[in-house]
C-alpha cells in the first residue's frame, strides 16, 4: 500500500500501554488533531523516519484480545479482529507488534526485495491533503530481505499474526526468480506470505498480472513454499480490465492461492483538488475507495465466493470497512487513512463493526461476509 507516514510519534507513553486499549486511544485520538499541523509541516519521508524512531522507543504492547464477534479464520489463521495494518508503513520489519498493540488484527511488512534498493529518486511522496489522499512513487525502497530475517528472528515467539510482502528488485534479471527467493527467505519468519505483483512503481512489475506471466510466477512461487510452508497471498492492482480480473481469479483458484489482497494504489486520476493531483505514482486513500471496493466485488464474483478477499484501499471508518465486509471480503487493511485519522483508527473501527453487526444481527464476521454480493 501506501508509503506514508502517520503523524504521531511520540504520543504515547510506556504507561499508557499498560493503562488498557480504550483510554490509550481515546488520549491518543483526543491529543490527534493538536499534533498533525505540526507534523505535516515536515517533509512526509522525514516524518515517517521519526515516527518510527518513536514507536521503536515505545515498549511493545499485547496484541488485542480475540472478540467473539470479530475474530475470524482466514487461510487456516486465527485473527482476533479483522482490521490489518497494511504493507508499506513498517517495511523492514521495525515494528510490528507494536503496531500490534495499537489494536490492529494483524500487521504486513515490507514490501521486502532480496537485495536491499533505494528506490526512486525524490521527492516521491506527496500529501494531498484536501482530498485526504497520497500519490506516492517510492519504488520499493527497503533494506533487504536478509536484514528484515535476522531482526524478525528476534522477534520470534511474541503472539500476534505477521505478514511479510515481497518483492522483486527493480533491475533484476528474472524477476519470478526474485519471488521465489522472497519465499525461501522469509517463510520462516511469516505468518503468511503477500505477492506483490501490483505496485505501479517499478516499471513492468504490473505486467506479471497477464496470464501467462502469472500463471509462471504462482507456479514459482507455490513449488518455493513447498507443502508445509505459510499462506501465500497475492495483492492485485485495481486497473484492471474484466477479461483480467477473470484470468487472475482462474489461475490465482488453480494454484491454489489462499487468498486475494484487493486492491493496491490506482494510476487513475479522479477529479482531485490537491495541488499535487498531476504527480505521478499510485494514488490512495479517499479516492481509491469506490474504485477498490467495486474491484472486490469483481474478484469475489469471480472466484465464486469461493476464495477469501482482503479489502484493502480507502477504508478511514467502521461503515466503510463493514461496507467491504459486506461487498465479500473476510479481513480489511488500512495504511493512508492513518496520517488522517490518528493512531486510534484501529481501535475505533473494529468498535464500530462490531456495532454494526450487532445492529444487523449478525453473530460474527464470517455471517456478514458477502451478504450484499450479487
């Protein structure tokens, strides 16, 4: 997803993380809107450095306890609510059981490449603030898959489910080679594993999409798993045309695929008041949702109900995420939205579902999946 920065470092203390979740957010969400001017007056790279830094200073919190009525299966995993941190925020595997703490489900890292690579030139990330939006080009910029494999190793024990997404580097030779290795390297350290073949930010790297290019990868990819190897997921763009989309779902279903991630950042333009609207790279947050939530409905047609959905691109409330729910898919994922809503957005949706599944007489997630799919 989207590489930017939420504007809270250091808003939290070690105290408040032992304090309970309600009032940890609620100071948090209170103390929001006072800290994002100033935030925003930084450059969006710098401030995302700093908010790592911050979090990295924090002790790490306990993942949220499994709700009844949140907790879902997914891809023989047991979440304990369905709302995911998305790819792109912690890339290199800094933090995500503190993100965990936050409130968040779950937690994907990277996007991971098996050489490390500074990505594209700057300035490569723009806020576009009026339209509670971002364009942004980074390009992969990562330290490595072996770097993010040793500091995960460390980790290893803490409760709580991390994903990592790979990657292929921008001037490699073969690139399916690349995913392979991504899934040698890092399944030892994953709850499950996300191919992303859909950032428009390394050029070409959309084309594994086309059916013959994806049906080779997936084919890579599955044998590099092995029988005994983590979920694999694969994160598709929402550019695509209907003859793709019914490709992508008939191989993604013969390869056995776990699960679909729709959708990453769009290459469209919708009407925008920003003046950074012109700059090229993949747009996300507000504007992304109707086109993202129209893609799930498609996949999920396509693959006959039959293969979980990963909503992901423009969620910032509990209606729009029950509203992707309903369109089919079993878990969200959130990233843009942060930077406009604060550190308690997690917390605040996954609240707010519940009501509504209250509301509508639904027992659980897994009843209120799919229910408005035609």
């Amino acid at each position: 997803m989207t590489p930017i920065e939420p504007p809270w470092p250091l808003i939290e203390s070690a105290k408040d993380f032992d304090a309970g979740a309600t009032r940890r957010h609620s100071a948090a969400m209170a103390l929001y809107p006072l800290l994002r001017p100033l935030v925003f007056r930084l450059d969006g790279e710098r401030a995302h450095r700093l908010t790592l830094a911050g979090l990295k200073l924090l002790p790490v919190g306990r993942p949220p306890a499994a709700d009844p009525l949140l907790a879902t299966r997914v891809a023989g995993l047991d979440f304990p609510n369905p709302i995911g941190l998305a790819a792109g925020f912690d890339k290199d595997g800094e933090v995500p059981h503190t993100m965990l703490g936050l409130g968040f489900g779950f937690a994907e890292l990277g996007t991971l490449t098996p050489l490390p690579q500074e990505g594209n030139p700057r300035p490569r990330l723009f806020r576009l603030a009026e339209d509670e939006a971002v364009i942004n080009r980074m390009g992969f910029n990562n330290g490595g898959q072996l770097a993010a494999l040793a500091r995960l190793k460390t980790q290893a024990g803490r409760p709580g489910i991390i994903g990592v997404n790979i990657g292929a580097n921008k001037d490699s030779d073969d690139r399916i080679a690349d995913y392979a290795r991504g899934v040698t390297t890092m399944a030892s350290v994953a709850s499950y594993l996300t191919v992303n073949i859909s950032s428009p930010n390394t050029p070409g790297l959309r084309a594994l999409q086309d059916a013959g290019a994806l049906d080779a990868l997936l084919d890579a990819i599955m044998a590099a798993r092995g029988p005994k190897g983590p979920p694999v997921f694969l994160k598709v763009a929402p550019d695509l045309e209907p003859a793709d989309i019914d490709d992508i779902a008939r191989i993604a279903i013969e390869r056995r695929i776990d699960a679909l991630i729709v959708s990453n950042t769009t290459i469209g333009r919708p009407r925008l008041k920003s003046a950074f609207a012109g700059e090229n790279g993949g747009l996300s947050g507000a504007p992304l949702r109707d086109l993202a939530q129209q893609r799930l409905a498609d996949f999920y047609k396509a693959t006959g109900k039959a293969m979980p959905m990963i909503g992901a691109g423009g969620i910032a409330s509990a209606d729009e995420a029950y509203a992707r729910i309903r369109a089919g898919a079993s878990l969200i994922q959130l990233y843009s939205a942060l930077v406009y809503h604060g550190p308690g957005l997690a917390t605040e949706i996954a609240a707010g579902l519940k009501s509504l599944l209250i509301r509508d007489g639904f027992k659980s997630v897994d009843e209120a999946v799919g229910v408005d799919a035609t």
